[in-house]
C-alpha cells in the first residue's frame, strides 16, 4: 500500500485509514466477531493508522480495538478523540476541554486500550468555553511526559488550527471530507498546507450516502444517527440519490464502483490528505481498498466533479443543534 506523511510526526502511514465508530456506536447494529476480523484484514492489507474515540459506544470502541489488536503483532498508529461527554442513556451533553479532563480522558484511554502511549490525542470537537491553548497545552503536557506523541485536531476552524499550532505543533487535523461536503477547501485547507498540518478526512462516503449502496427504501435501526441526518431525510435524500446516479454512470465508464471512485476522488486532492474509511466488514474494506488501484487523470476528476458540482448536495451535514458545535463552520 503507498505511504503519505502525517503531518508533522515525519512518519508515513498507508493511503488510507481505518475508522472504528460505526463497530459499536450511531449507525444500527454490528458484529463482534465480523468487527475484530475487519480491523485484522485492513492490517493485513497494509492500513497502519487506526481511528477510534473514548466516547464511541461510551469506551465500548477502545475495548473492541484493544481485543482486536491483543493477538497482533504490529501495532498500528492510534488516533483518539476525547472530550464528547455522554449519558447513560447515550445522548451527548456537551464537550470538556479543560486541562484537567484532557487528562483524565487520557488515563482512561490509555487502560481501556491497554498502550503505555497514544499516538495522536485531539479533542473532538472545540470546547467553546476552554481556551484552545489550554487544551493543547495539556496535551503537550502529557507529550512531555510520554504519555501522547503528537498534538491532533478535530472539526476546528481556522483561527483555532493557528492559536493551537502556537501551542505545540499540531500534526493533523480530522474533519469530514468528501465530494459533496467540501466546505475545507476555501478557508481551512489553505491553513493546514501553510503549517504543514496534514488531513484525516472522515465521511468520504458520506455515512454511506455516496457508498452506491444506499437506496431510498432502506430502513434504519433505532439509534441510527442517519435517521436525524438532513441529507438522509426526505427530499434531500430523493436529490442527494440522484446524484449518487450520475456519479454511478462516471464509475461504470471506470469500470469502478461508486465507492470506489469517491474514495479516489479524496486520495487526488493531495498527498496530506489521508481518507478514513469507516468500513464495518471485510467486503467493505475490500471494496475501499481497491480505491487504491484507480488513478484519476484531469479528464476523470473534471467528469467526476460535473457529476457532483459543489454545493450540490442537499441538507446540512448535521442537523442544526449538533452544526452548532462545530468550529469549522463558524
């Protein structure tokens, strides 16, 4: 699998990563046993960056990865996000990025996975009433002492990226991206390449929307975060649909799949932009690692990008109280 850099760790890590949520949190059901053979298979097949959170499925995802990794010899870089607060009942209530939760979240990161180390730590999304250079001055706190490696970032906007980088060098930066949500590339892209910050780009398939899988009659599970989701509602989902069509024709022309030439997409829009898939079996995984084999030239991506102008998709990302959190778009 080739190889790009992740920012300002200096080290290489595969084309593309493995996203861990959807294997126990917001979008139905999963198996255990077809999880833990999902995250082997993408090592086997070369992937060397795990992404996980320590509020996904309320410490259930650390466990999982922890378990899946215990009869491993090589060992992944993790990513952890922290910082989403939770009910028992799973409703979010907020986010905390106060020093001393920073490293609180951490210790119990660190058990749950059973590492002496993270590899990038980042706080989920911006706490509004902590200042970021409080929050990032905890984690080099805990880089100081061994504990963290390298300083990530997670939905924050400009500004925030800069104050944070003054801090302690700030790796990376996750934050969705994909052919119909490219709000990064006019004000935050530009900030991340001057620093030299690279990008995670989670939702590449946007949850599934432009996978080619997702039909208008499928019906979602209780708890499945796409049932509140604009752009899986209503008239949003009949126009978001069409244009998955007209994205299939461009494929079929490929002689790829639909998944497939999204993810390639994302892999062509720099070498610092590093796509997580959220695969939750090994048919999927299958399916976005032959991503890798499809090289786009000028005539492809202009193809691709007349099928799905910008701006073309249909609803929020989020629904609005959850856009309120998020710096990105402020």
């Amino acid at each position: 699998m080739n190889k790009r850099n992740l920012g300002s760790t200096g080290a290489s890590v595969s084309a593309l990563g493995l996203g861990t949520m959807g294997m126990s949190d917001l979008y139905g059901p999963s198996d255990r046993d077809e999880s833990i053979a999902t995250i082997h298979a993408a090592l086997d097949a070369g992937i060397t960056l795990l992404d996980t959170g320590d509020f996904y499925g309320m410490g259930h995802n650390e466990l999982l990865v922890r378990e899946a990794l215990a009869t491993r010899a090589d060992r992944p870089l993790l990513s952890v996000k922290f910082g989403a607060l939770r009910g028992p009942d799973g409703a979010f209530l907020g986010y905390d990025g106060r020093p001393a939760a920073v490293k609180n979240f951490l210790t119990y990161s660190l058990r749950r996975l059973g590492v002496d180390h993270i590899d990038v730590y980042r706080l989920s999304r911006v706490d509004p009433d902590v200042p970021i250079e409080d929050t990032v001055g905890a984690i080099k706190d805990l880089i100081d002492a061994g504990y963290v490696r390298h300083v990530g970032l997670s939905e924050a906007g400009p500004d925030t990226i800069r104050r944070a980088h003054a801090v302690h060098p700030v790796t990376d930066l996750q934050i969705e991206y994909s052919l119909i949500s490219r709000g990064i590339e006019d004000r935050i892209l530009p900030v991340t390449r001057e620093l030299g910050i690279a990008v995670t780009a989670y939702g590449v398939l946007s949850r599934g929307l432009i996978s080619g899988h997702w039909t208008a009659q499928r019906s979602l599970a209780a708890g499945d975060f796409r049932g509140i989701s604009p752009r899986f509602s209503g008239d949003n989902l009949t126009a978001n649909l069409r244009l998955v069509e007209t994205l299939r024709s461009v494929a079929a022309g490929r002689g790829v799949s639909v998944a497939q030439l999204a993810i390639a997409w994302v892999l062509a829009q720099g070498p610092d932009i590093v796509p997580l898939v959220g695969a939750r079996t090994r048919v999927r995984l299958a399916e976005a690692l032959g991503a890798l084999d499809v090289v786009l030239d000028g005539a492809d991506l202009a193809a691709i990008e007349a099928a799905v102008p910008v701006g073309a998709a249909a609803g929020a990302r989020y629904a609005a109280p959850m856009m309120a959190h998020l710096d990105s778009e402020r």
